[in-house]
C-alpha cells in the first residue's frame, strides 16, 4: 500500500463587506475574507494539502491570483479541479483533516454543512472529513480578528 500525506496552511486577512466563505459555507456576517477568490482559507488550506501530498506545486501556481479567469472564483470549483488533477495522476484521496482558526464567527454550528459541502466537492464521504475549529485565545492579529487561518492535512493513496 502506498499512502502519501500532505500539509496545507492558509491565511486571509479580514474585511468589512467582503463575502464570508469557509469550507463552501456562506457564513451571514458583516466582514468576510480579502483575496482573489471568494478567500476560503479552509478550503485552500485542504487543496494544498491535496497537492503537497501529490507533491504537486500548491494551488497559488494551478490557479495565480494575477489570473482574472479567478477572480471571485467559487473555491469549491478548485477543489473539485485539485481532486480531479490527482485522480489524472494516479492519486485517490483517503482523508482530510482540518483546524480552523478564527476569533468569530462561531464555528461549531457550521460544521456539519462545511463537511457536507466539502464531501460534494471532492468526493470523499463526510466521515472521511474532519474539520475542527478553535480561536487564538485573543492572541495576536488572528486573536484580534484581523485574520482568519486554516491548518489541513490530508492523505492520498497512489494508485
Ligand atoms: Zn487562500
């Protein structure tokens, strides 16, 4: 059995009216995410993890922000594209699992729609997704809610 893993990080500052998309959920809050995207930091944090375990370049070379074909792009879709390219290269997803840091809004309500939406998007079953959420207990820029970061691992097996 040959299984690989990967290792995904992504932050985005926050913004006021700026839409608020975490693992394909559209949170209804005042400030969302700054980025080229629709700035869901979870789920980049999950294609890099996908790529990185593929040993593929991460989802800043597939997908440049300088791009406007991206601009405002759903991350689902590029999710869907990151799965798809490891499925061309003889990859299948195994797992995922994810740690969201954010100050607010709370999580944990959300979390089994993020799952849902993530499961749709790659294809795994919501039990092969775990996604967890903490705050930075006040502490610096993410603390104060200028931030939202996501840390993501994810498992592969070569084909
Ligand atoms: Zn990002």
């Amino acid at each position: 059995m040959n299984f690989r893993i990967g290792h995904g990080y992504d932050i985005h500052r926050t913004a006021p009216g700026r839409p608020l998309v975490l693992g394909g959920v559209r949170f209804d809050e005042d400030f969302g995410l700054e980025g080229h995207s629709d700035a869901d930091c979870l789920t980049h944090a999950i294609c890099d993890a996908l790529l990185g375990a593929a040993a593929m370049p991460d989802i800043g070379h597939l997908f440049p922000n300088t791009d406007p074909a991206y601009a405002g792009i759903d991350s689902q879709v590029l999710l869907g594209r990151v799965i798809a390219k490891l499925r061309a290269a003889g990859f299948t997803p195994v797992n995922i699992d994810a740690t969201l840091i954010a100050e607010r809004p709370k999580i944990a309500p959300h979390i089994a729609a993020m799952r849902a939406a993530l499961a749709r998007s790659s294809g795994l079953a919501p039990d092969a997704i775990g996604i967890k959420a903490t705050t930075n207990e006040t502490i610096d820029d993410i603390g104060r809610g200028l931030a939202i970061a996501a840390h993501a691992v994810a498992l592969v097996r070569k084909e």
